[in-house]
C-alpha cells in the first residue's frame, strides 16, 4: 500500500512538470522574475493542446523547429499557458491560466502574447501563423548574446 501511495505521487509529480513543452515553463509569475532578471521578453502561448488543430500545427511547425528553439533560448522567456479538454489541469495551474486568459481577453486560440520584460503587453497574434518567427524577430529584435 505504503509503495503504490509512492508511486502514485511520483506520477502525478511527473506529470505536473511533463505538461508544459520542452522549454516552456507553465508558471506565470516566476517567468515575469526571470524576465526581469535576464530583460528578456515574454512570449506567452494560450493553447488547447489536446483539442485545437491550429495549436498543434503550430507547436509542429513553428515551435518545435531549431531555428525558432535557438532563437527562444537566446530571446525568449517562453509560457505555455494550456486549456486541454481532456487533461486534466494541476488546480493551481487552471486558475492562473483562467485568470490570465481573462487578463489577456483571450478569445480564440492559439492566442500568442509577446510582453516586454517588465511584463507589459507589446503586441499578439491570433490563430496559426507560419511566419510567427519572422514576425516575433522583427518585433524582439538581436538576441542579447549575438549583440557582443
């Protein structure tokens, strides 16, 4: 009994910290820190990862690709923030994203925010974009490591 008990909170640990992407942290406020810290910008993710086809097109097409994990590691503070249908969410985690997708007035997904680092809004695109790397480069500009 002692030995299922464990193992079954070592899976939900597991799980919990599988349900963001690679990459992707799911924590709001401690990705806002971490911005200021670095003064890299926010990129935040609204998605229905198990439910929304143009989401899934777009963590395939774009966010899954070298050129824009390079680009995201040097730039980027990346947040998923997920509203899944059929996984069920940590409770902590669905009342931040709720929360901020009520902040955000998030109506559609995939909804992608890009907020500066101090955590204000600097523009968003709604629905699939396969351009999304050209147009968040434009936007965010030399990455700060490429800048020496």
């Amino acid at each position: 009994m002692k030995t299922s008990l464990l193992t079954t909170l070592a899976l939900l640990a597991l799980g919990t910290s599988l349900l963001a992407k690679t990459g992707w942290d799911d924590d709001y406020e401690k990705s806002l820190a971490k911005a200021k810290e670095t003064q890299k910008m926010v990129l935040l993710d609204f998605t229905g990862s198990d439910w929304c086809g143009f989401c899934m097109k777009l963590d395939a097409e774009v966010f899954s690709k070298p050129a824009f994990k390079k680009f995201a590691k040097e730039s980027l503070i990346l947040v998923e923030l997920d509203f899944p249908h059929g996984t069920p969410l940590p409770k902590k985690t669905k009342a931040q994203n709720d929360a901020l997708g009520k902040k955000y007035s998030v109506n559609g997904y995939p909804t992608i925010v890009l907020l500066d680092s101090a955590g204000k809004e600097v523009t968003r695109w709604i629905g699939y974009d396969a351009e999304l790397l050209s147009k968040l480069k434009e936007k965010v500009g030399t990455p700060k490591t490429a800048a020496k």
